[in-house]
C-alpha cells in the first residue's frame, strides 16, 4: 500500500519518515497541497532501484533465471534430476503412443501463452 505524507511532515516528522522508509524498503509519496510532489526512499532501496534499472537486458534475464532456478532447485544435481525425469516420461508417453505431433504442440502453446509463429 502507498505510504502518503503531507510536506509538512518532513519537516515534522523527518526522523518517524526516514524509519519507515528504511524498513519498508518502499518509497512514500510526499503531497503538497493535496497533490504528489516527491517520492522519497532509503538509500539502500534507490541504488537497488537504480541498479536494476541500469542492468541490460541480458543480465536481467540471467538474474529473473538464477532466481527462479533457485526458489526451484536447491542444488543442480536437483535440477538436471528433474531433467531426466522428464525426458524419461517423455519416452514412457513415446513408447505408449501418448503423444502428439509438433504443430498440436505449437498451438497448444499458442493458446496457453497468447503465442504466434510470425
């Protein structure tokens, strides 16, 4: 939720502010006569923001895999376990004659994530 102050509390209030800016990590929106004027932030929170922002587009996607990988997989060994079990499902389905052909695997793509092949 929106952290809002009036500019008088900064004035006021400075230290009560700098305290919830530090634990929340969360900007807070300073009002001056009833309309947005300033978002302040923790130090820590700007150079978090500025350093993402100043990430490329290639280190950004390494970082949203490494942390995706590691919310999933404790270890690699987890991971490439997790590989194998599904390759070796894939050819369980194969041998059963459970499977389908590339292009019914495309559009089935295609609807589930809003895909095109353009």
């Amino acid at each position: 939720m929106a952290l809002i102050r009036p500019c008088a509390d900064l004035r006021n209030n400075y230290n009560e502010i700098s305290k919830i800016c530090h634990e929340t990590k969360e900007p807070m929106y300073i009002t001056k006569n009833g309309t947005n004027d300033l978002v302040v932030l923790s130090d820590e929170a700007y150079e978090t923001f500025v350093k993402i922002n100043q990430e490329t587009e290639e280190e950004r996607i390494e970082r949203l895999v490494s942390e995706h990988f590691d919310k999933q997989y404790a270890t690699f060994e987890e991971f490439q376990k997790a590989i194998w079990d599904k390759v070796e499902q894939a050819l369980k389905d194969v041998e059963e004659g459970n499977y389908c052909t590339m292009e019914e695997a495309m559009e089935e793509l295609e609807k589930e994530y809003g895909l095109s092949r353009e």
